[in-house]
C-alpha cells in the first residue's frame, strides 16, 4: 500500500510540474515566431498562416490548454523555418 501511495504521489507531481513548464514556454516559442515572422515579407501566405498559428497558440495558452499552444507555436516556428 505504502509503495502505491509514492507512486501515485509521484505520478501526481510530474503531472504538475509539466503543466508549469509547459505554461512557460508557450510565451517564448510565440515571442520567438513573433518576432521571426516580423523579419518576413507579410504578404507572403506562408507568413501569414504563420501567424494565424501563433494567434491561436496564443488563445489556448490564455485557455490553459498549454501542450496544444505549444504544439500549434512549433508547427508556425516550422513552417516559418526556424530551426530549433
């Protein structure tokens, strides 16, 4: 029983902490993008589906769904060819 409770209170804190280190790094990969496609012709469509990426990222990090905005902000990194 002993050996259940430490590993579900593992289980328990890895899950948290995740969700912080995740929520901090939504910012700065769509600072990143931000500021990368700032550097790019706007007109061009790439730049600008670039962008709406970004702005939705931005929408679920206010949302607190923070393992999607950070997956929608590298997929804009990628298609603006950032490289990480």
């Amino acid at each position: 029983m002993r050996k259940l409770l430490t590993v579900t209170a593992v289980a328990v804190s890895l899950a948290l902490t995740s969700g912080v280190a995740l929520a901090s790094s939504c910012p700065k990969v769509i600072k990143e993008g931000r500021e990368a496609a700032a550097k790019m012709d706007q007109n061009d469509p790439k730049v600008k589906g670039a962008v709406a990426k970004l702005n939705e990222a931005q929408s679920l990090h206010e949302s607190g769904k923070h393992a999607d905005s950070l997956a929608r902000a590298n997929e804009a990194l990628a298609d603006l060819g950032v490289k990480k």
